[in-house]
C-alpha cells in the first residue's frame, strides 16, 4: 500500500493508526521464477532451483521493502 492508503502496492497487511499514518507490518512475495540464482537467505527451505521450467519463491521484505529479510525457493 503507498504511504497515502489508496493503492496495494504487493501483499502487505496494513496498519493505520491516525489519518494519513499507515504502517507496514509485512510485506511478502510470491511467485514462479526460472531464475538459477535467486537470492536466498540462511534458513531458506530449498536455496537452489530444483529443476524444471520454473520454481515457485517466497521472499519477505522489511517494512520498507528495502532489505531482504528471508527467500527461499
């Protein structure tokens, strides 16, 4: 959601706590990738691609959306 509340930006649950203050509490991403490096993260389920056309990914972003925080094919 931008900062203004009026547009979903990824999938993101917003907090809004006065007018005109929204917060992000997290912001996740999914999807299909053909990508044989895809960032991962320590922790991840499965950190290389497994074969095939395309591997299905989860990453989740810091609030901002500026810093990977987990990924994982």
């Amino acid at each position: 959601m931008n900062t203004e509340a009026t547009k979903m930006l990824a999938g993101e649950l917003p907090s809004i706590d006065q007018p005109g203050k929204v917060h992000l509490l997290r912001l996740y991403v999914a999807g299909q990738t053909s990508s044989l490096d895809l960032p991962t993260t320590a922790g991840a389920i499965r950190r290389t691609h497994a074969g095939g056309a395309e591997d299905a990914f989860v990453a989740k972003f810091d609030p901002a959306g500026r810093q990977l925080l987990y990924s994982t094919y």
